[in-house]
C-alpha cells in the first residue's frame, strides 16, 4: 500500500485549535495525530454494529408501524394545510 496526501481546507478554527493540542498532549505531529484519529474512527465504525436490512426485518417494522392507532383519520394534506393551502 502506498501513502497519498490529503489536503483538509477550511477546518474550523476551533477544531484546529483542538488538534494542534491534542497532537502537542500525545507529542505527534497534527499530521499524525490526524492519521491516528482517522484510524480510530475507522475502527469504532467497523465494530459498530449495523442495523439488519433484510426483508424480513423491514417487514417486521411496517407490521408494527400498521399495528398502530389511527390518531388522526384526517387525509394527510388536511392535517398538513390550513384551507389557503399554507402549511400549518
């Protein structure tokens, strides 16, 4: 694998600020610091678990959400619009 550069424009200055620090508390460059957090995140987000999307989930849900009470029987436009057609 080889390395590729990654250009970060318009950060927040308040978010630069932060790396900078934390990159100065754990005595790595912003630059590795970054590569570091990335990481991180990276690997939070490949154990974090997926919500099923198979059919019979979904399913599953639509049973549920029919099972509901009907609160309101007005047609949606009605409950959405007052009579001059503006959104209430």
């Amino acid at each position: 694998m080889s390395d590729a550069t990654l250009l970060i424009k318009k950060i927040p200055s308040d978010l630069k600020d932060w790396l900078a620090a934390e990159a100065q508390r754990n005595h790595r460059s912003m630059n590795k610091e970054t590569i570091r957090l990335l990481e991180e995140a990276r690997s939070l987000r490949d154990k974090a678990v997926k919500p099923a999307r198979d059919n019979q989930s979904i399913a599953g849900i639509l049973q549920a959400m029919h099972a509901l009470p009907v609160l309101d029987a007005r047609p949606m436009g009605e409950v959405m619009y007052d009579a001059s057609g503006l959104p209430k």
